[in-house]
C-alpha cells in the first residue's frame, strides 16, 4: 500500500499544485498570497489517504475533520459565522479546485493516455510562454516539469524488458528520489525579472520589422502615421471625422522607477486653430512653451503653500521612454516637464511642441523628468481657485526650485504669456441655444478653474463610440460643430470631447488648447508597452498664475489623481482628537493633559467545553467507524463457509507477524516461510502455515473443529506476539 501512495503523491501533488498555481491570484487576497500552497497539498494528501487507507484510517481522518468543523462552529460566534465564511471562502475555492484536479488525477491514473496529454499541454504551454513573453510563475514551471519528467520515466519504464519484479510502479517511486534532486535544482536556479525572449533571435526580427514599418512609412506615408483617414494611433495631424479604424502595434515601452498616476499622458502635439473639421496649428514660435508653464506652476506651488511642503502640491518623477515602431519626429513628454541634461540641449521647438533634431535621435531612449501634479486632492481644488501673479522674485524662486541654468528670464516669460492669449484664446461664438444651455451648467462658478471642472463633468452623460459616423456637410463652423455634437448627436471619440472642451472654455474667456498624445495606464507598474490603440486626444486650459492644467472630459476615461498630503493628515487627527474629547466628555483641565488612547492588547480566552466538544465528537465518531467495520467484518466472517473462515485465519496471522517485521518475502515459499521462524515460534503456532498451504494448492475440506482450533491456535498467537512486544519493550527501557 505504500507503494501506490507514493506513485498516487508523485503524479497528484505536481498536477494539484500547478493548476492551482494558475488559478490562486482569482481567489486568495494579497495579504495571504503563498497560502494556496498549503492548501493544494494538504486537500491533496488528506484525499490521498482517504483513498488508499482501510475503513479504520478513513475514520480517523473524518474524526479529524469532524472536530474541526465542530471548533468552527462554537468557537466563531453565531452572529459572525456568516461573514466569517464570506471572507475565508476563497479557502474553500482553493479547495474545490485541489479536490476537481484530484478526480482528474484519479482517472489519469487510470487511463494513462490522459496522463500524457496532461504533460503534453503543461508542455505546449511553457513553449509559447516563451514566444509570446508571458510571465509564468517559477513554481509553475518546476511542477510542470516535473509532472513532465515522471510521465516520460512511467512510459520508459513500462515499455522497456525487465526481469524479475516487473511491477511498473515499484520502479517509479524507486527512482523517484533522482527526479525529486532534478526538482530541487529547477528550483534553487535563479529567475530572470523579465521572461526569456530568445536572445539575437528577437533583436534581429525586431530590427527587420521596425525597419520594414520605417521605410514603409517613409515611402507612403508622411511625417506620421495619419494617412489621412481617422485611425487609432497618433497622428501629428489634427483631422478627425467619421469611424475609427484599428491600427494595432507597441509604439513605446515606459520605464519608471517612482510612483505612478493612474493614467499618464504623453503630450506629442498641440493644436490651436479649429475650422468645423480639423485643427491646424498656426503658432511657429521657437520658445520653449512647456518649459515657461513648468515654472509658472512651481511659482505657484512655492507661493500658495508657504510654510507647508511643495511636495503636497508637486513631486518630481523620472521616467524614461524608448521608441519601437514609431514613426514621427514628435519628442513625448508628460506635462511639466524638466528639460534636464544634455540631450535636451539638441531639441527643437515650434509652438510649444517638442521635436528630435533629426529621425536618428528618435530611435534612441530618452530621460524626462517632471512634475505630478496633485490635481484631485481637495488641497489643490481650493488654492487653484485663487488669483495669483507670477512675480520676477517668484519666477527667479521656481527657476532655481526646478534646477533650470538657461537664459530663459522673466521678460521671456511675459512675453510668453502674451502669445499664449493671443494663439489660444481666439474669438469663439456660440450659438444662442448653446450659450443658453452651457450658462445653466456654470452659473454660480465663482472661478475659472470651477468653470473648468464643470465643463469637464458636462459629458460624464453622454457616450463613447469609435463609430460616430461622418460630421455633416453642413457643419462649417465652430458653433456649428458645437451644436451638432451636444445639442444633437452627444456621441463621439476623444477628439470630439476635447475639441468641445476646448471650443467652450475659449467661449468663456480662457485660453484652451487640443492636445495629440498617448493616455498611458501606468497603475503600479515601473515597466509599460504602450500600444497605438492607447491614442488619445484631451484639451488643456491656461489659468493665468497657474499655468496649463490637462481636463478629461471624454467618458470613463478620467481617473483621480490625488494623494494624501501633511495639512489633510494634521486635520484629520486633530478631528479624531475632538471627536474622542466629545464622547468621553472631557473637562478642560482633563484636555490638557489628554493624550492619545493606545489600543489595548486583547488575549483571546477560549472555553474548554468548546475544545472538549470537538475533540470528544471526532473521537466518538472515529471509534463509532471502528466498531462498524469490526462488525460488518465480523458478519461476513460468520457467513463463510469453514474453508472461507481458515483463509481468513491464514491470512489474519501472516498480517500479526508482518507487522512484527516477519513477514514472508516474496521470492519465499510457505515451506520455507515455516522453517525460517522455526526458531522463534513453536510448531505449534506455525501450524497454520501448514493448513494453509494445503488451501491454496487442494481441495481439502476444513471442518467445523479443525476451524475452531485454528481460532484458539490464533488467539494463542496474538498473545504470545503481545507478551514478546511488552517484554522487548521492557528490556530496551
């Protein structure tokens, strides 16, 4: 029996632990992540015995697990059992899946075909895992390959001419020690962070494709991918109209060694000048637009927060971002960038937008450090709805704050501010219907930025669709793209939201543009493949003494950008502090010396009734079992014949000396048998040997007393084996 334990635990434990390993991240929380492990082992093992053991073991397992079941039950209150197994019943699903691949591991050991294309899929698995780059845990990969390795020495083993003991399975757990060293080794080799990607083999095929995709683009295409259809992937074009189409390929890999926002945008153009259908950009200045806005902010910051930390307000980022099959000159940076290093030194600018040099530069990766911007945070909410004047002491302050060395002076900067007035602030008329509508929207905004934020919410109703269909003919102007997008069709794709944005926000006074780029969903992630299908377009707006703030009005895609900052904690103790002074009704002089409660440690006291209850009903339940099979052995001993009840006497005593490891061998005759425990058994309680031998090779009938002086001969046996146990005992003590 121990034997097929063992080959039933070399097949079943692998098999259990890597589908469990694939499926534990649905079930368990991340604070018990490993604890899948335990788990599929041991329903696997308590399944493993219940299968192999005789009744009287079963019984002891379903007393171990009666008692268990019986502790829950009285120690875990009545009102909280409900909720208790609500939040502990992911243990259960992992067991249901240990016990489903039991039964599977069952019927393959049945039906060894099944095996074979089990090792055969865990095979074809961690092959494409190598293609496609998917991370497979370490832990997979060593169960499958081990799983793999016994299939193939099973098959070996049954197939190959052996004499002698040509028992399959004996073979297996005999080398199985071999296999088990094989495992350990997979085990202690060390992982790689990212996934084998074939070495030469993919560098080389991805230098052919991104030089197919370059030339390709440089022959039929222009200085970007538009072709002048709308089409998912960016474009240094302003047209949009109609349905999207998809263009799908990675266009850049992210890296970044800081905290993330949920979403990250990549600026790669702007646009000012809209005329029903498409934007163009008519501003050809060479200052450095992004740069001038990444100071006015810190100005900003620096003023406002005064005493309290800049970093509640901003924190600097580095983020490093690596071309693959992009074709454009377009230089990607998040908003309030940095131009740190030498690299930038060779960029070039036009309107505000940031371009390499040549076509050489853009293939190579590239640094950017910026600003987060704590926009979501009720901290912000309220400083950016005050007035602020960027001051020459101010602009001098963000300068040396930022670690900017350039000739770029306040002068500059006001001048800056002029042209941003007159490139993004032109007359824009709205039609009386719309201006009645968006009025009713922003009545009572007390600042530009609260107008923002409304116009930013205004089209949380309406809906997302790549397949708006063609604008009208009839739709010439910005007022009539207005009126056809929210008082008519209020459907469309990111373009369409942010074009309204911005066309609304000029309407009311504030200088607004449409920007081009990526909308990156970064999460916790350092390392990001940004695929074309993440295109985006969103409008940005200037408040004077803030600078340029990125809005997202385009449905389900904002996500809050916010974190915890030192004012908000400092008020949210201090709340806690005067709501426990309220409930304990402190005096004054007992406010004075009031200090925070510590939390008390609890010790947890269990009743013994609730631990005796438990333990007494899985041991009557375990002796209830063992008195049923001794009875039911009992009953069908009564009903064979003589000759059946001899062999089973026969058998009873071979299994007594068994167990005192004298056992018969197997290449041992019961003649032989008799004569080796001569010496330490008398003739008499060896006689059974006798009888038996005659039972297995005549038809010597037994009679009912011959019958009835084996029962004595074996009592007579079981006794002398318990006197000659106690008195060894006695002697090794």
């Amino acid at each position: 029996m121990i034997v097929e334990i063992l080959y039933d635990l070399l097949f079943m434990m692998p098999l259990s632990v890597a589908v469990s390993s694939f499926t534990h991240g649905y079930f368990e929380p991340e604070e018990v992540k490993k604890a899948w492990i335990v788990i599929a082992v041991g329903t696997t093992l308590y399944l493993l015995l219940m299968k192999h053991l005789k009744l009287r073991g079963r019984a002891v397992l379903a007393g171990i697990l009666l008692a268990a079941v019986l502790a829950f039950w009285l120690i875990v209150p009545s009102e909280d059992r409900i909720d208790v197994l609500r939040e502990y019943s992911w243990i259960f699903r992992e067991m249901a899946v240990a016990a489903a691949v039991f039964v599977v591991g069952f019927f393959s050991g049945k039906y060894r075909n099944l095996r074979i294309l089990i090792a055969a899929g865990g095979c074809i698995y961690l092959t494409s895992s190598l293609f496609t780059g998917m991370p497979v845990e370490k832990i997979s990969v060593c169960v499958i390959l081990i799983y793999t390795l016994l299939v193939a020495v099973d098959e070996i083993q049954r197939f190959s001419v052996k004499e002698g003991d040509t028992e399959p399975r004996k073979h297996l757990v005999a080398v199985s020690p071999f296999l088990i060293v094989v495992f350990a080794l997979v085990s202690a080799l060390g992982v790689s962070d990212k996934p084998y990607d074939w070495g030469i083999v993919k560098r080389i095929s991805g230098f052919v494709v991104s030089e197919y995709v370059m030339l390709s683009e440089s022959v039929f295409g222009e200085n970007g991918w538009d072709t002048g259809s709308a089409v998912i992937g960016f474009s240094n074009r302003g047209e949009f109209a109609g349905d999207l189409s998809a263009n799908k390929r990675i266009v850049m890999r992210l890296k970044s060694g800081n905290e993330n926002d949920p979403r990250l945008y990549l600026s790669g153009k702007t646009f000012d000048t809209f005329d029903g259908h498409s934007w163009d950009k008519k501003d050809t200045s060479e200052m450095d637009e992004r740069l001038a806005d990444t100071i006015e902010t810190v100005s900003f910051a620096l003023d406002e927060m005064g005493e309290d930390p800049v970093t509640d307000v901003l924190k600097r980022v580095a983020l490093t971002i690596e071309y693959k099959d992009m074709h454009t000159k377009c230089l990607f940076t998040p908003g309030k960038y940095l131009p740190l290093g030498d690299k930038w030194q060779k960029r070039q600018t036009e309107g505000g937008d940031i371009e390499f040099p040549n076509k050489r530069a853009a293939r190579k990766p590239y640094d950017v450090v910026f600003y987060r911007l704590n926009k979501d945070s009720e901290l912000f909410d309220t400083i950016a709805r005050d007035s602020h004047e960027v001051s020459k002491e101010s602009f001098e302050a963000a300068k040396a704050e930022c670690g900017i060395d350039s000739d770029f002076s306040y002068e500059d900067f006001l001048k800056y501010r002029e042209a941003v007035y007159e490139n993004y602030l032109p007359k824009t008329v709205l039609s009386d219907k719309m201006r009645e509508y968006v009025d009713g929207i922003l009545e009572g905004a007390d600042s530009d930025y609260e107008m923002l934020k409304r116009l930013e919410g205004m089209f949380a109703e309406f809906k997302y669709t790549e397949s708006p269909g063609e604008i009208p003919d009839e739709v010439k102007s910005e007022a009539d793209f207005l009126d056809y997008f929210i008082l008519n069709k209020k459907e469309g794709y990111c373009s369409y939201y942010a074009t309204a944005f911005v066309l609304l926000a000029r309407a009311y006074g504030i200088p607004a543009r449409y920007v081009q780029g990526f909308n990156v969903p970064m999460g916790r992630h350092s390392m990001v493949e940004v695929s074309s299908v993440l295109a985006h377009a969103w409008p940005e707006a200037y408040i004077e003494g803030l600078g340029w703030i990125g809005f997202e009005p385009t449905p389900g895609m904002r996500s809050d950008v916010a974190w915890a900052v030192q004012s908000e904690r400092e008020l949210l103790l201090e709340k806690e502090r005067e709501a426990y002074l309220a409930a304990h009704a402190y005096s004054e002089e007992e406010e004075e010396t009031y200090e925070e409660p510590v939390e008390e440690k609890t010790s947890i006291k269990i009743d013994w009734y609730k631990i005796l209850i438990p333990v007494f009903a899985g041991v009557s339940l375990t002796l209830l079992m063992f008195a049923l099979d001794r009875l039911l052995k009992r009953r069908r001993y009564l009903r064979m014949s003589e000759r059946g009840k001899a062999t089973t006497l026969c058998k009873n005593s071979m299994e007594l000396l068994r167990r005192r490891h004298l056992g018969r061998r197997q290449d041992e005759t019961l003649s032989e048998y008799e004569e080796r425990l001569s010496g330490k058994f008398s003739a008499e309680l060896l006689s059974f040997l006798g009888t038996y031998e005659e039972i297995l090779y005549s038809d010597r009938e037994i009679t009912e007393p011959e019958r009835i002086e084996m029962e004595e001969r074996f009592s007579r046996l079981k006794k002398f084996c318990f006197t000659q146990r106690r008195a060894l005992r006695a002697s090794e003590s």
